[in-house]
C-alpha cells in the first residue's frame, strides 16, 4: 500500500454524530478532483458534535479509515479534519489601525484584524476564524481588497468564530490515537458551503443550512465573505428519536423508515400509504399510515426552520439572503422538507450537493458528502498559509493558529 507523499493528493475526514466519512483525492494536471477511495462508518461516541466516549470515536475513526486505504491503495497517515458543536460561537467585531506608509500593506492587514480580535473571550473558548467581511478607508465606502488603496485610517468589520479548545482538542486526540495525525481544521459550514455554493449565491447573497446528524450548521454569504454564522442543536437523530417514540420502534427502523419515506414528498399534509414498522419489543410487526409519519416528522422540521428564522429575524438578515437558502446535509433528503422550508421562509429554497463539474463519483453526489468535500475543496485552494514552529506549541494550538491564519485566502 502507498504512502501519500505527493501533494496533489489529500485526505478528508467528517467525523460528523452518526457518520465518519474518509475521502481520498488527487488533483489532476487539468485542475480535476478525482475520489481516490470513500471510507465510511457509524459514528459512536460523539453527541451533537461533542465526543462522549474517545474509545468509541477513535474504533469509529479507524474502521472508515481503512476501508479508505484498502480502496484508495494509500496509506493514510495525516487529514484535515471539520468541527461543529454547541460550544461554536460567532459574533461580529470592529478593528481600525492607521495606515503607516499612507498605502494599505498587508501588514495593515495584519494589524487591523488583531486589533478586531483583541477583545475579551470566555475561558476555554479560543478564536477558531476571523474572516473579513469588509474593509473601509478614512470612513468611505465599503471595500473587499484594500490592499495598494491610500489613506489614513483602515478600519475592518469582521466576523469571529470562537469555539472550545477541550472539543477540538479531544477531536483531534481521537484522530491521533486512530493513527492519523490532524494537519487542519475547518468549521463544518464553512467546508459545506464551499462544496455547494455557486460563485453567484456567494456573491449575491445566500444562506445554507447543513442539516447533520447532531447539530445543524447555518451560515450567510454576500460580496463573497461570510455574514453569519450559527450551530443550532437540532437535527437529525431529533427526527429519528421522534419517529421511534411515536411509532414505538426501534432507533434503527426509525431511522430506516425516516430514509425511506420521511415527509411526503408529493403532498406533505395527507397520504394513505401504509408502512409495515417493527415492533420495538420484538420480531413482531405492525401498520402504520404515512400521515402518522407526516404527524411526527413535519412539527420537528418545522422546529429546525422556526429557528433558523427566528435568528434571521434577530439580526436582520433576510435582506443578505437575495437568491434564497440552500439545504444539505443527510437531513436535507428527508422528503417534503424543502417544502416546508419555503412555506415557512418565503423564499427560494434548494436542496445542495456537492458541485465538483469534475471527477466526483455519482454516489457521493449527495447532500450527506457536502462537508467532506467542502474540505477537499479547502485543502486544494488553501495557498500561501503562514509557517508556525511545530515544536513550540501544542497540536490544538499549532492548529488554532492555521484556523485564525486563513483570513490570509481572502486576499
């Protein structure tokens, strides 16, 4: 089995609440993506993007691993990795530094950006990303790239993502004691949004929200930068877990069900079909109609989208959201539930997944394969990082400092 030396191959791995997705890939000379192996396998261990159990994680890390390298020829030994969780927070910040040479330089760049994060946070939180949202200079208009522009007086709004250092340490732990070492970081929406968005939506403004297992993840986009972000502990297995009490079944065949039928999706509010559904107490069966389905799942949706609204309503942020919002993510195959996304937002809503126009193998064309590739797709353009002494510091903080280091792609 080869070892990955070259650079134009990368390892992704979504270590996500109820799956562990491995994704081996090579750049070509034309610029293409080609999936070299898909390694997969449920995740145990992890709640709402938390690890709970390190055992059952790092088994979990492993098994999708080495399918990985038996399908792929390749020895796996570093990925860059995603993170989630309730301890995300994200709140925007205000920065202004004069302009030394009377030319915007990088290093004003620099300046103005610590002085935007040069502000009080929590204990165990830590800045993961500070991403420019815009720039301005001696108080005129708003500026994507300032850089070579004169003045007096940079000033930057930017949008800061904090998150705990002990989850993304232990995060990073599971991998390392999984055998494969961490060599980045990325905010799970950041890496779904790269993989599903178009250059237009980003430009013109869009929200997507990536429907997970544990949590869903909710970003905005316009002029190309990011304008907000949030992690709503909501999502998946909720759906799952509200289907096997209503139903008295097993997790399993809530789940299977949930797959399989979800939501209508040719009439959300009647439906006569009949569903045969396991017992939860045995091998013994029973009938169910798809209204009782419709019953549990669309309250639950409802939940989700109410509050992704009510935090668009909060901030004021429907006017950013010009072409609509984007679903991905596993839960965004549930039937119907773009359905009710329009009827409670009012506006476009699609479903996402992955546009590679390239060599992506047409089962991992899907909404659930959105982070995965989304970090591919990081890794492929990351350019240019600053170097970091990896003797120095921790493995958690080396990686903290890559994560605050990727305002330098916005240039």
């Amino acid at each position: 089995m080869a070892k990955v030396f070259s650079e134009n191959i990368v390892i992704s791995i979504d270590i996500g609440t109820t799956k562990i997705c491995v994704l081996v890939a090579r750049k070509n000379n034309d610029g293409s993506i080609e999936i070299l192996g898909v390694g997969k396998s449920p995740s145990y261990g992890l709640r709402k993007g938390i690890v709970i159990d390190i055992n059952k994680t790092v088994e979990s890390i492993k098994t999708a691993v080495k399918e990985a390298e038996l399908v792929s020829g390749h020895t796996i030994e570093s990925a860059i990795i995603g993170v989630s969780g309730n301890h995300i927070k994200s709140f925007n910040s205000y920065g202004a530094v004069p302009i030394k040479k009377r030319e915007v330089q990088k290093s004003d760049i620099a300046h103005v950006l610590e002085t935007a994060k040069a502000l009080a946070i929590p204990e165990g939180q830590q800045i993961l990303h500070a991403l420019p949202q815009y720039f301005s200079i001696d108080g005129h208009d708003k500026i994507l790239h300032p850089i070579g522009m004169a003045g007096i007086r940079l000033e930057a709004q930017v949008h800061i993502i904090t998150g705990s250092i002990a989850s993304v340490q232990n995060i990073i732990s599971c991998c390392q004691m999984a055998g494969v070492k961490v060599s980045d970081i990325i905010l799970e929406q950041l890496a779904s949004a790269q993989a599903v968005l178009s250059h237009d939506e980003r430009e013109l403004g869009v929200g997507v929200l990536d429907i997970g297992g544990g949590t869903s993840d909710f970003a905005i986009y316009q002029n190309g930068s990011i304008r907000h972000t949030m992690v709503l502990p909501v999502a998946g297995n909720h759906f799952t877990n509200d289907l096997a009490i209503g139903l008295q079944t097993t997790l399993g065949e809530a789940e299977r069900i949930k797959k399989e039928f979800g939501i209508s999706k040719h009439n959300i509010d009647t439906t006569d079909e009949i569903i045969t559904v396991k017992k939860i107490h045995g091998s013994e069966t029973k009938l169910a109609q798809q209204a009782q389905l419709i019953h549990f799942l669309k309250p639950r949706a409802k939940e989700l989208l109410l509050l992704v609204r009510d935090e668009i309503d909060r901030y004021q942020l429907q006017s950013l959201m010009t072409t609509g919002l984007v679903l991905t993510g596993g839960g965004s195959l549930l039937y119907g539930i773009a359905l009710v996304a329009e009827d409670v937002f009012g506006m476009p809503i699609r479903i996402g997944i992955p546009k590679t126009g390239q060599m992506l193998p047409d089962s991992l064309d899907s909404p659930i394969y959105a982070t995965g590739y989304g970090l591919l797709l990081h890794a492929f353009n990351e350019k240019n990082q600053p170097s970091f002494d990896l003797s120095k510091n921790s493995t958690v903080s080396r990686l903290m400092f890559r994560m605050k280091s990727w305002v330098s792609d916005f240039f």
